[in-house]
C-alpha cells in the first residue's frame, strides 16, 4: 500500500499534483520488484517542487528499489 503527503510548502496545486503522479506511476511501474507486503508513506518535502521528473524518480528508486534503477 502506498501513502502519500505533499504540502502546501511544496508548491501550487499544479507542482503538488505532478509530484503525486511520479510518485504514483513509479510505484505502478515498479510493482512487481517491490515486496508485495510493504506499506509505506512518502511524505515530499519543499525541495521536491524544484526538482525536475527524473530525479524525483532517481531518489524515489534509490530509497525502495534495492540497487535503483539501472
């Protein structure tokens, strides 16, 4: 199960959203090499705004993928 926050600080509605669905679709794509049994919440913090689509999928790979993505 996935559970996720992004603040107000992180940016305007349109920043908040994108950062939801990158957060999503790598969850979605990456299903099948996760264990099946986690439960987790991504909490974005305001730095997250800033960052470009990539890199938010680097660091979200480098956190629950166990050698990233190649």
């Amino acid at each position: 199960r996935l559970g996720m926050t992004v603040s107000k600080k992180v940016g305007n509605a349109v920043q908040r959203n994108r950062i939801k669905r990158i957060i999503r679709e790598f969850f979605r794509l990456n299903r099948d090499r996760l264990n099946n049994s986690i439960e987790c919440v991504v909490i974005a913090r305001p730095r997250a705004g800033r960052t470009d689509n990539a890199g938010l999928t680097r660091s979200l790979a480098g956190l629950f993928l166990p050698y990233g993505i190649p």
